[in-house]
C-alpha cells in the first residue's frame, strides 16, 4: 500500500512539475513574441517616422541606390531600439497579464498555490535577456552606428555635393553659411541665396543668384558655389542683424563662394560623447588630468549614466507593469497601449530633462531618477498585489 501510495504521489508530482513547465512556456511565449512585435511596430510607426523624418528628404530626393537608404535605416535602427526595446516589452507585459487577469487565470494559478512571484519567473528571465541586450546596444552599437552615419553623411558630400542641397529647404551643414535654393534642375540651383556667418554666427554678407552649381577643387579640397547672374546685398549698417533692412549692392555675371571641407570635417569629428561608445568614454576620462573642459566632462559622465540607466528600463517597466496590467483586467488592446504610452512618457520625460543638463555635475545622478521612482512604485505595487 505505502509502496502505491509513494507512486502515486511521484506521478502526481511530476504531473505538477510538468504543468509549472507549461505554464512558464505559455507566459514566457505570450511575452516574449507581444515584445517582438510591438518593437518591430512601435520602430517602424513611432520611432522611424520621428528619426527618420529629417534624413528622408536627403537620401530620397536624391535619387540614392537602395543601398545606401537601408545603410542609413541600419544606422538608426540601434537607436530607435534604445527606445523600443522597453517600450514594446511594456505593452507587452500590461496586454499578456491583462489578458490573464481578465480570463481568471491568474486566479486559477493563484488558488494553486502558485505566488505572483513564481508565476513571473519567466517574465523576469526575458527580463535579464533584454537588460543585456539593451546594455550592449546602449554602450556599444547605438554609439558606433552614430559615428558611422556622420562619416556616411561627409563621405556623401564630398562624392556628390549635390546630394546635400535640398530645394526649397535651408541648408546649414556647411560651417559660416546658411544656403537656400528655391528649385533644383538636374545639377543647377535656381533662386539662390546665401548668407554668410562670421564665428559669432551673426550674417556678414548675403548673396543672391539666379543660378548656382557645385565644383570641387581637390588642390585645396573646397567645395566651390558657382553662383550666375549674383548679386551682393549689404547688410544695414544702423541695424546689421536686421535682414529686412538689406540693400542691392554689387552685381557679377559669374562668381564663386568657396566652403572649406576641412571645416565640414572638423564639424563631423567633433568629439561628441553621444558618437563614442562606452569604453572609450571611459578612456578619455581616465586620461584627462585636468586639462578637459568641465561642461565636456560633466557631459561625458551623463552620458555613460544615461546609458546604464536606460539598459534597465525593462526591468523598470517590468515591476510596475506587471500590478498595472492585473489591475487593468480589460482584454482591450488600447487600455494596454494607453498605459504603456503613459509610463514610457513619463520616464522618458525624465530622461529628457537630464539630459538638457548634462554639462551639469548632477546630471549624473538626475538619469537615475526614473528607474529610483518607478522601482520604487513598482516593488510597493507588486508587494501589495502578492498579498491579495
């Protein structure tokens, strides 16, 4: 009898560690594909159409091979996933417990004697995969995928400085000028106009010309305007930052401006800590012997905090999406994304203001204030919901 007893329990044992198995398959399952599709969405729709607006005009009204589109749409896509990447999980959490809660689920499991905790185990797993994903993308591959697209965007100057002239839009990429063209035909400019900027970024002559094409003269690597039928125009002398109060001033019927390329690169290889991955970050840092401008450090500092911080974004949205999505109880896709849209809002508010003061020496510490606040909110949600 005792021997009977004993195998019946051992088959009921394993009947039950075979449910718990399937039950963490279905959970982690339901997460993790609602996260795969609600990054490739919220990249493609939210994120790409933001990011990608103000490139687009360059590379499409250009004519470009295909290639090089889907080579700078690979440039964005690691930083468009800084975002994504806690965002779609979020959704993903607040729709897939939702769900649960709404078809009694979870209290079927509850009444098992399972914990939320224990019922979360494969949620947190996904969660630990995609804290080191986003950590590698954070401070490896977003960074070097910036750098690489401002070299893509010089190289393409100098192999088509054409391709940088966008009609009817104001071209500013040139250091000292500021460059508008009505129209483009072919390879002219129609209705030109240039104003030219000293360091103080005031205007110190305006030009005008029916047309313009580009020449590259590789002796002293100049970009040269070739501007038809120009005109100078004076600047007022009572007012001189008052371009309503412009005067005619010479004509020609064939001059140049020249645009130093050295300055466009200079521009380009600035040192821009948001362009430099982690590690050389820290190198920088830790070669500096007080010789580096404080705001550039401080700047550096923020940078490297923001990165880390936003790495556990998901492990953030995890802990108060999970009570929130319970509490939800609605099967209704648009209650998951409305709260979703809210929370990521809201953190990434934070995260925006830190970052307008990342020349500051608190800075620092003001990008880990999200993931303090939520966390905290998250774990006494979490608490009191285990407790029910």
């Amino acid at each position: 009898m005792l021997g009977l007893a004993g195998g019946r329990l051992r088959r009921v044992s394993r009947g039950l560690i075979a449910g718990i198995h399937i039950i963490d398959r279905y959970i982690g399952r339901q997460v993790w594909w609602a996260t795969v599709i609600g990054v490739g969405v919220l990249s493609l729709v939210l994120v790409f159409g933001n990011l990608f607006k103000e490139v687009f005009e360059l590379l499409v009204d250009k004519n470009l091979p295909l290639g090089a589109v889907l080579k700078f749409m690979a440039y964005i896509l690691p930083f468009s996933l800084i975002f994504t990447i806690p965002w779609g999980f979020l959704t993903a959490v607040l729709l897939v417990f939702g769900r649960l809660s709404a078809d009694n689920e979870l209290v079927s499991l509850r009444m098992a004697g399972m914990s939320m905790t224990r019922i979360c185990r494969p949620v947190f797993l996904i969660v630990a995969a995609l804290v080191m994903l986003s950590l590698w993308i954070n401070t490896t591959i977003a960074p070097r995928a910036q750098a690489e697209m401002k070299a893509a965007m010089y190289n393409m100057v100098v192999d088509d400085p054409m391709a940088l002239f966008v009609p009817d839009r104001v071209i500013d990429s040139f250091p000292g000028f500021a460059i508008y063209a009505e129209e483009r035909v072919g390879d002219e400019l129609l209705s030109v106009e240039i104003i030219e900027l000293n360091a103080s970024k005031h205007p110190i002559k305006y030009l005008r010309a029916n047309k313009a094409r580009i020449d590259y003269d590789s002796e002293s690597d100049q970009l040269l305007l070739v501007l038809e039928d120009a005109m100078i125009v004076r600047k007022s002398a009572d007012n001189p930052r008052d371009l309503d109060r412009v005067e005619p001033g010479l004509s020609f019927g064939l001059t140049y401006v020249p645009m130093d390329l050295g300055a466009l690169r200079a521009k380009s290889e600035k040192v821009r800590p948001s362009t430099m991955d982690t590690a050389e970050l820290r190198q920088r840092l830790a070669a500096d012997h007080g010789e580096m401008d404080g705001g550039l450090r401080n700047t550096m500092n923020t940078e490297i905090n923001k990165r880390y911080s936003f790495s556990l974004a998901c492990f953030t949205f995890a802990l108060i999406g999970i009570p929130l999505g319970v509490t939800a109880q609605r099967r209704e896709t648009s209650v998951g994304f409305a709260f979703s849209l809210i929370i990521a809002v809201i953190y990434f508010l934070f995260i925006i203001i830190a970052d307008t003061m990342r020349d500051s020496s608190h800075a620092r510490y003001l990008m880990w204030l999200p993931n303090v606040v939520f966390i905290g909110i998250g774990l006494w949600m979490f608490r009191r919901m285990n407790k029910k």
